[in-house]
C-alpha cells in the first residue's frame, strides 16, 4: 500500500510534552466502527474503563521496563576525538548489542568507543565497546567489555532514558522523566522506549478493573528503538521491521484462551502487547507459550487472530503504529478518529492521551 495513504496534518500544539497528573484523568477516546458515524466517537476518559470492560474480560499489559539505553561517547582516531552517541535497541548476547550510531559515519568497523558522561568515562569506571559491524543505514552491533549483569550495571551508570525524538528535540531529559516513562507494573528491564497505552494505568484504577471482575495478564515485549524510525519507502511491502524480544508464558496463554473459550475479550494494552500476541497466535485464534524475535508489520488487509480490542496512544503520520490501528479499526475509521482527536484537542504522542478502539 502507498505510505501517503496514512498521512496527516497535525498541529504542534497536539504534541504533548509531559503527561497528564493523575496518570488515569488522561483523555480516552472510544472507537466503534461497527456503529453509526453519530455514535462512533466517545469522548471519555482512561478511569472509565471500569464501566466500558466487562467482567470476564482480559487485559494484556507489556511488564518491560525501559534501561536508560541512551549513551554518549567519544571515538579516538590519530589523535583526533569525536562525539558519538548510541541507543541500544536489542540485546543479542551478555555483551552485546545492536544500536543506531549518530553520526554514524563519524566510526567505522573495528573502532573503539569510550562511553561515559559528555563523552568522558565514568568516574567510578570505564564503558567501552568495540563496534563489531556497521550497516549504511547506521545500525552497529556494539560488543562491550562488561558483560551480563556488570554491563547492565555499567549501563545503568553511563547511560539516560532515551525519550522519544519528538519529545526530547523540545526539551531535555529531566528527573520526572524516570518515573513518568515508565508503567507502574514494569519489571523485566530491557526496553529502549516504554509501552506508552500502559502508561496511563494507577495502582488505583488497576485494583477497580480486579473489583470489576476484569483479568489481568502480562507478557513481555522489549520494546526497541526501530519504533521510532520514520517509514521513508513509499510502499508498504518495501519497508522493513527490526524486531524486538518478546515471551508469552505458558499460563499466560492458556489463561487467554479460557476467556474466549467462555466469551469474553481480550485487550491488549498497547501495540506491543498486541503484536506480541499476534506472533504467538495460531490461524484458528489459539494463543501458544511464545519466545524469541518478533519483526510483525501489521497493515490493513492483515487478518487478526486473538486480539479484540486495542488500547493504544496517538501515532505518528506515516508511521508503522498508525498503518497498525488503520489495519485494526478501519482506515476510513482511524481518519476520522484522528480527525476528531485533532479538532478536539486530543493530546498525542508517547505522553498523550489515549483511545479504545474495536476490531473492525
């Protein structure tokens, strides 16, 4: 499909840069494709969730926590220093991991890369990596000489949150920024940018959906840095994914499957979430335990297998996540929905406000 059919004006003021306090007071968009255009939209709000889900019902939150993956170094060559900084984006062994280099023709394969605050090491010790390949389009994978826990620990001193591009080309990373990009349930570290939908869910309103008689499940998805990238091909079919980590238990999936065996819905909390259970799906809509590498790239004409309704933030024109909910909803529908969203001051974007929206 031509890229251009999933673009859209949207004006800067939408973009929001901090999220809404209390998390859960955050905007939520009800989108219905089966009904008529009156009654398609609902402007609500995330805490309503309690009254729209039924008992029975299941949501499916991705539990990844984001590692302060952002790291900035220098590169020695003949004497001659410059900066460069890394976002990691998949681990593929104890001391290694891919990454997107800027500027990335500033190394080349084989060269050393000393990381550590504004480019200098570490006072309480050193991170360097050697970049063992380098691709045109910037991607490297970096091999480091710390590996399993010490290198996270090393990671965890030397490296920042990396917020995402449209975020932090308007303001730098601050101490709110720790708490605020991540979910109140992560717990597998690995992710390079949060799970955004999940980000919206309180201690709170997480205890009203349990009194509510709604299930909660958790899969994990490492969500990576190729999430950000801009779509520049101008066909669909020639656009490739990168893929991210993921694991769906064995009880996790036969719990899924017992609440569409007595009828009732499975939500997934997020694109991730989704995609993730997407992968582990057999044709019939049979959810099975589920590990490894997942490069899924839904766009419409993709027939869904397990998922029946998606919570999920604002998205990018022209990006993956949008062609994704287009496929979900009904482009015609998620035009409108955004048109809407827009007019109506709808907050997007990793910090914005959120929609619910039924499978088409």
């Amino acid at each position: 499909m031509r890229v251009d059919l999933f673009d859209f004006d949207l004006p800067e003021q939408n973009i929001a840069l901090r999220p809404m306090e209390p998390r859960d007071h955050a905007r939520l968009l009800h989108v219905q494709p089966d009904q008529d255009k009156a009654d398609n939209l609902q402007d609500l709000r995330v805490d309503g969730l309690v009254d729209l889900l039924q008992p029975g019902d299941a949501l499916v939150f991705n539990d990844t926590k984001v590692i302060p993956a952002q790291l900035e170094g220098v590169r020695e060559r003949d004497g001659n220093v410059a900066q460069v900084s890394a976002t990691l984006h998949m681990r593929v062994g104890p001391d290694r991991w891919k990454a997107f280099l800027r500027p990335s023709k500033r190394v080349k394969q084989g060269e050393r890369i000393r990381f550590g605050h504004k480019g200098e090491a570490c006072s309480l010790g050193t991170l360097e990596a050697v970049v063992e390949e380098k691709s045109e389009s910037g991607e490297a994978l970096l091999v480091f000489d710390y590996s399993g826990v010490f290198l996270d620990e090393a990671i965890a001193l030397v490296g920042h949150i990396p917020l995402p591009p449209y975020i932090a080309s308007k303001r730098p990373e601050d101490e709110r920024d720790l708490t605020d990009y991540q979910t109140v349930y992560a717990r597998e570290k690995g992710a390079v940018a949060a799970p955004t939908a999940g980000l919206h869910f309180t201690p709170e309103l997480l205890e009203k959906l349990r009194e509510r008689g709604v299930e909660q499940h958790f899969v994990t998805l490492h969500v990576g840095a190729g999430t950000f990238l801009p779509v520049k091909t101008d066909d669909t079919s020639d656009h490739k994914m990168h893929s991210e980590i993921g694991y769906v238990s064995e009880a996790t999936a036969a719990a899924l499957n017992a609440v569409h065996a007595r009828g009732g819905r499975v939500i997934c909390v997020g694109t991730t979430s989704l995609r993730l259970i997407e992968s582990a799906a057999t044709e019939d809509g049979q959810i099975q335990p589920w590990s490894g590498a997942t490069d899924i790239f839904i766009t419409p004409g993709y027939k869904f297998r397990a998922v029946d309704l998606l919570m999920t933030n604002f998205h990018l024109p022209r990006s993956t996540l949008f062609m994704l909910v287009s496929a979900f909803a009904g482009m015609d529908m998620m035009h409108q929905a955004y048109k809407h969203a827009i007019e109506n001051g709808y907050r997007f974007y990793s910090y914005g406000d959120a929609s619910l929206l039924k499978r088409a």
